[in-house]
C-alpha cells in the first residue's frame, strides 16, 4: 500500500473529550471551527494562508462579531478536517489510500489551490494520486470503495471515473506479467516446491467482488467496454459475484430487509451478461439466475434475457436445473411452461443454423452440433419422467413438451416410454409410494382415446427389448398398443433367427471350399438342424420384461400369449383378419396382424431403426 507523508512539525493537536479538540500552543486560539458535533478550537493565520474558503468565512464572521464558524455538509466529516488543519499548521500528516480521497474532498470544499498558496494541499495530493495510487492495483480498488460515502463531491472530482478506468485497463494486462503478490486477495501460490502457480486470465474477478454492486456495475461495463477480454472470463467474474453477494437459503432471498437489494444486484448481474454466443458461463449458473429471478420477482427484460442465453445452450443443463419451481397463478409444482419455452428457443435454433446449409468448419464442429440435438431430446424425455408424477399437469401440457422434440432427437423411446408410464400411472391413481402419486386418487382417469393419442407418440420400433418386454406386460397401455410391441418384437425374433441362420450357411459354404485335409467343420446337415432350431426357439421365446428389466429369456406373460395366439398366424393366412379385437379394429395405425413367412423374411431389412436423421 502506498502512502505519503507532509509537514515535518510535531503533531500538537489535542482531544479535550466531549468533541472538543485545540492546539497545543502558548498563543491563545481566536477562532471556532464546527464540523458536525465536533469543535476546533484554533489560530486563524495559518488556516487562512491556505485556504480561500476560510479568508471568505472568517471575514464575514468577523462582521457579525462572532468567532464560531460552522461548515455545513463538510465531506470527511471532522477527521478529514483535521488532516487539512495540520496540513495548515505545517504538522506530520500522513496520506494513504484509506483517506486520501476524503482529504482531496476535504481540500476542494475549503479552496486550498495555488492561489491561495503555492504546493498547497489539492496539488500535492493530485501527485500522489497519479504517481502512486492509479498505479497501484490494490490501491485502486480501496480508493473506489472509500469513494462511495463521498458522493457526489469524488464523482465531480473526477476520482471514481479514474478509479473505474485504472481498474479496467489492469485487468486487461497479459497474465504472464502479474505476480499473485500483485493481486489484492491472493497469494503467491505454490504446489510444489521452487515451482510458482501461473496466474490464469480471471486473476482479478475475486479482487473486484468487494465492491458495491453499482460500483461493480462501472468497472464491468468499463472492462467490456475495453474489447480486450473473453466472454468466458467476464461469465467467470459475474458467477462469482453471484456467489459472494446473493443469499443462498429461499429465506433469505425473499426477506423483507434484503428483497430489493437482491432484485436491484440481480436485475445488474443479467443485464451485464456477456451477449455472444461463444462465453462459456455455465449453463447451471444461468438456471440457477433465472430460478432466483422469479423468486425475486425480477422485471420482465431480465428474464428474457436469462431465457435468450440458457436457450443457446440448454443442451448442458441437467435435470435437476430444469425442474423450477412454478409461482402462482400456475398450479403444477415445476414451471412447465417455462421449459418448453426454452426448449422451443433451442429447436428453433437448431433448425435455423440447419437451414442455412452452412458447410461445418470441420468434422467435429458437425459432430458437436449434432451431439447438441440428442442431448437435449434425453434430457427432455428424462424431464417428462419427473413433471409425470405431479398431479397437476394436464395432458395437453405434457403432450406439446413431448411433442417439442423433433423424431430425430430421439433414435430410442424408452425414455418416453417410462415418461407414459408413469404419468398412466399418475392420472389413474395407482401408488408407487410417492406422496405425490396418492394425491391423485380424486382424478378421474383418463378416457380409453386419451391413453391411445398419448402412447400414440411413442414409437414402439424404437424400444430396446428390456422396454418392449416391460410394455409387453403392462396393464396401463392400450390394447393396441401391447399388439403393436408383440407384433414387432416377433419380427425382431424371426428376422435376428434367419441372421444366425444365415451366418452359419455361410460358414458351411466356406467350410466345403478348404481341401478335405482341413475341413474339420461339422456336417452341414447338423448346422441346419440347429438352426431350424434356433429359429422355433426364437419364435417362442422372447425376454421376459419386469420391474427391473434384468431377467432372462421367459416364455411370454399369458395374457400376452393369449393376444399373440389369437391374432398372430406364422406361414398362414388366416382369413380376412376376423379375429381382431375391438381396439384394434377401428384404427388405421394398427399393425397387419396376419403374415406369412415372406414377410418375415422380407422385414430384416427394415430392422434398424436408430439411426438419426
């Protein structure tokens, strides 16, 4: 910390106590000075040699026969008089970060320039000012916080905006020439011995945060506005002014004593958020804002803004992030409505930057952007499994966020499939032990063509067989539905049988063409057997889903079995289709449900059904 001393004479000030302070001298004083509570008793030459203001006063005090001058609004109040009175008195005054801007303050108010004398005390402290603390990155930083409680007189002397622009131009420094000494809360850190931590680029974001928030607001703007630092830093230096100022318990954040402030810290924390797309603030940091924004009841500006910046990379949110607490008048307990508007920004954005038939700069820039889309069709699926055990998401609702991912983000249902099931299990009131679900006894279930339109969205092609066997048994799906799911996985069966059969001809062939020395294969005759073999088995038998979806190969759930003896018919044709049930009859989506052996083997090719668009 840098300081500076003036005047070589001995301190002779004196401290009478009940705000009473003199100077020690054998002449007597002939004038009171009074600043606030506080009364100096002193001798009027050498206050007046230095300071205009006091020539003016004292002349007219003497007019009215009075020896009492009172100093209204005095900026430093009596200590910054004090320094300026010794300063008259030629004492030992010492100047320091700490004060130095309440005695310049304090110097201005009583007109102490070189007209009044020469190197008089405005002058020697602009010095110190401009060789010192401006050059001093800690001193810079205790300077702009004693600033605050000298408004408006350190704003029109020019001390805060040259603060503010010393401040911004050090940050923007190249790290390899900053020491940790450098910095005003670090130290020099070392993890091994001899061997000195490199500072990284956000070595001032934790120096800064001792700042008031308006003050903070000037020196981030002047930071940006300096064009020389990345967005990430700047994301970096506003999470961890989050961190340090805004409460972390709901408590505190909505109190009374602290509502507005938290609103006012908010509302300038958003709008200094970094606009482009490249800044890397964490997507979580963002979710974790917007929660807070609607906790605090933040203007509607500071939302969209929030929503704008987590809907370019929503595809890094988690689970837990999403699920945000619904304010009234919404019923559901997560604000639903908000994700899927986040959800449609982000898809939108897709497609647009799709549309544009930009060429990617490389292979991994495609990959990324793909990966992107994937993610965020998981993620929702997984979200849609959480909103399901909340009783009050209607359907409609649960439908058009289902239904905001495109098919492509989505090259497996399984995760939409446990979604259906659950909310089926919510609107009909059966318990799974959440609290949640028991509330929903008072419900009326829902409608046989509401649970057929519901699972109509989900693609029973693109269930893995754990999903296919736990759909197979499940007593909440349509009728339709379960046929759908046995209809598929026999193909899957049968055409996964011909590939073995298939595979194992081909080794026979192979087999014969080796000189009869080496060929030590099994007699073809043998390999047909077992492949004819394996082809019933197959056609028999298929996983048994459960609850846990980790069994083995069972033979099918009877009521399964019962649909799949009735309806299905393999290398036959059955009549006109007679046997369907009333479900199934009337819906044109419903699979064929007689075939022949030609279909079968004519449908391997239509197996694979995970690739994306």
């Amino acid at each position: 910390m840098k300081f500076m001393k003036l005047g070589s004479k001995p301190d002779t000030f004196q401290d009478q106590g009940k705000g009473v302070r003199y100077v020690s001298s054998e002449l007597a004083t002939d004038v009171t000075i009074i600043i606030g509570e506080v009364k100096f008793y002193l001798h009027k030459f050498p206050l007046l040699s230095k300071s205009n203001k006091l020539q003016s006063l004292v002349s007219k005090a003497n007019e009215e026969n009075s020896e009492e001058i009172q100093l209204v609004d005095f900026p430093g109040g009596s200590k910054a008089f004090e320094i300026c009175a010794k300063f008259c008195y030629g004492m030992t005054v010492t100047l320091n970060p700490y004060n130095v801007v309440a005695a310049r303050c304090a110097a201005e108010y009583l007109e102490m320039t070189e007209d009044a004398d020469r190197g008089n005390l405005i002058f020697k402290i602009d010095v110190f000012l401009n060789s010192s603390v401006f050059r001093s990155w800690k001193d810079s930083i205790i300077v702009l916080q004693t600033t605050k409680s000298l408004l408006p007189w350190s704003e029109d002397l020019k001390v805060v905006g040259r603060c503010i622009d010393s401040i911004a131009s050090k940050t923007s420094m190249d790290p390899s020439s900053i020491t940790w000494s450098y910095t005003y809360n670090r130290k020099v850190g070392t993890k091994f011995p001899g061997k000195v931590e490199s500072v990284p680029k956000d070595w001032w974001v934790e120096d800064i945060c001792e700042l008031e928030i308006d003050l903070y607001k000037r020196v981030m703007v002047a930071v940006k506005s300096k064009g020389r630092m990345d967005g990430s830093v700047i994301g970096e230096a506003l999470k961890t002014y989050a961190m340090r100022w805004l409460p972390d318990s709901i408590e505190a954040l909505v109190s009374e004593a602290h509502s507005r402030r938290n609103k006012s810290l908010l509302e300038t924390i958003i709008c200094l958020l970094p606009s482009d797309k490249g800044f890397t603030c964490p997507c979580s940091f963002l979710l974790k804002l917007l929660k807070v924004a609607i906790l605090v009841g933040a203007n509607d500006s500071s939302r969209d803004c929030l929503v704008r910046s987590i809907s370019l990379k929503l595809d890094e949110a988690s689970v837990d992030d999403l699920l945000i607490p619904a304010r009234s008048p919404l019923t559901t307990i997560y604000d639903v409505e908000l994700v899927k508007c986040l959800v449609d920004r982000f898809m939108a954005r897709e497609r647009s930057s799709r549309d544009k038939n930009i060429p990617a700069k490389s292979t991994n820039d495609f990959i990324l952007g793909h990966a992107s889309w994937l993610k965020v069709g998981k993620l929702i699926d997984v979200y849609l499994a959480e909103i399901a055990r909340d009783p009050n998401v209607n359907l409609s609702i649960f439908i058009e966020l289902l239904q905001s991912i495109p098919d492509s983000a989505r090259p497996i249902h399984d995760a939409l499939y446990e979604s259906i099931d659950i909310y089926l299990q919510k609107v009909i009131g059966s318990s799974r032990g959440n609290s949640l679900l028991q509330k929903c006894e008072e419900h009326s279930s829902l409608t046989k063509a509401e649970r057929k339109h519901l699972c109509g969205f989900m693609d029973v092609r693109k269930l893995t067989m754990d999903a296919s066997m736990h759909a197979a048994q499940n007593e909440q799906l349509p009728l339709r539905t379960v046929v759908q799911v046995l209809f598929f996985e026999q193909i899957r069966a049968a055409a996964g049988a011909q590939a073995i059969n298939h595979r194992n001809t081909d080794a026979v062939d192979w087999q014969k063409t080796l000189p009869e020395k080496q060929n030590v294969s099994k007699p073809s005759s043998e390999i047909k057997i077992k492949g004819e073999e394996d082809t019933q088995k197959n056609m028999k038998l298929v996983k048994k889903g459960s609850k846990n979806r980790s069994s083995g190969p069972q033979l099918l759930p009877s009521r399964s079995r019962r649909i799949f003896d009735k309806l299905f018919v393999v290398g036959k044709v059955s009549g006109n289709g007679k046997n369907r049930s009333s479900e199934t009859s009337g819906s044109s989506q419903s699979p064929t449900l007689v075939i022949t052996q030609g279909e079968i083997n004519s449908s391997s090719s239509r197996n694979r059904r995970h690739s994306v668009s």
